[in-house]
C-alpha cells in the first residue's frame, strides 16, 4: 500500500461513559451509542456485550473493514461472508485471582471470503492484514497469539 497517495494525519476520538450501572456502561461517540453489560450470571442486565466482548468485535469488524480495503486496493473481487471469533480468555485478573500479564492468549479469527483471486494474490492480503489492522496489532504486541484462517466459499 506504499504507492497509494494517502494523506497521513492521526484521529483523535472522544468518548463519554455514563456508568448506568455497576455492570452497564453507556457509551457516546459521535453520534452513536455503544452500551457494555455484563450477562445476568455475572450480575448485569444483558442489554449490551460485556467489555471484553467488545473488544473481540472490535477486532472482528477491524478484520473485515482492513482486509476488504486491502483486496479493493489489489483491485480483487472479494467479499468477506462471515468472520468467526473463537477466543481463550484467561480470566484469572478479571475476578481478581491473579494479575496475569495475556489476558486473551489465544485467538482465532476465521474469515470466510467469496472471490475469484488466485491462491497468491489472497496470500498477499493475508499477509497484509496483520501488517494493517490496529486493533490486531493491539492484541499482538500484548503477546496474545492471533491466527487467521481463511477460508474461500463458492
């Protein structure tokens, strides 16, 4: 992507919490809201993913927006069906156990795509991807151990 003419500026983003809860958080940024809760088991009220659900999302809508915008800039016809997130989450810091240094140590990102690219072309947005995904990026450098296995459907 070094030959694309891109501006390079960084975003700042400003987010506000409203605690309606011990468990329920509501989140304003721009013009959206984002509510975390807990399950009922855990004492929440279920109307929301609990944080750490959040953050899986945040990785697997990151998967979709980056490696879509990486075959668009290949000019490959591709397009992403489904993403699957299976994920170990070490929970021993969370209820206050232990302090652990990973708390996810293992994550595995599914990605199951319709195109007509040839195995080296999708090895090259393979590749791309962790390069490009900040929120993979994150996880890495945190030590959790993230794999994408992919998979072309008709």
């Amino acid at each position: 992507m070094a030959d694309a003419k891109i501006q390079v500026k960084s975003a700042k983003y400003t987010m506000v919490g409203e605690a309606v809860s011990h468990s329920r958080t509501d989140i304003s940024v721009r013009d959206v809201k984002v509510i975390t809760d807990e399950p009922l088991e855990r004492d929440g009220t279920n109307v929301g993913a609990s944080p750490t659900e959040t953050m899986m999302a945040a990785l697997v809508g990151c998967t979709n927006n980056v490696a879509t915008r990486i075959a668009h800039h290949k000019k490959l016809n591709f397009e992403i069906q489904t993403i699957e997130c299976d994920v170990e989450f070490d929970r021993r810091g969370v209820i206050l156990a232990e302090p652990i240094s990973v708390p996810f140590p293992n994550i595995t990102i599914t990605i199951n795509v319709k195109t007509d690219a040839t195995p080296e072309q999708l090895a090259e947005v393979e590749e791309m991807l962790p390069i490009y995904c900040p929120v993979s990026k994150v996880f890495r450098e945190a030590g959790s151990n993230v794999v994408e296995k992919w998979n072309v459907i008709d």
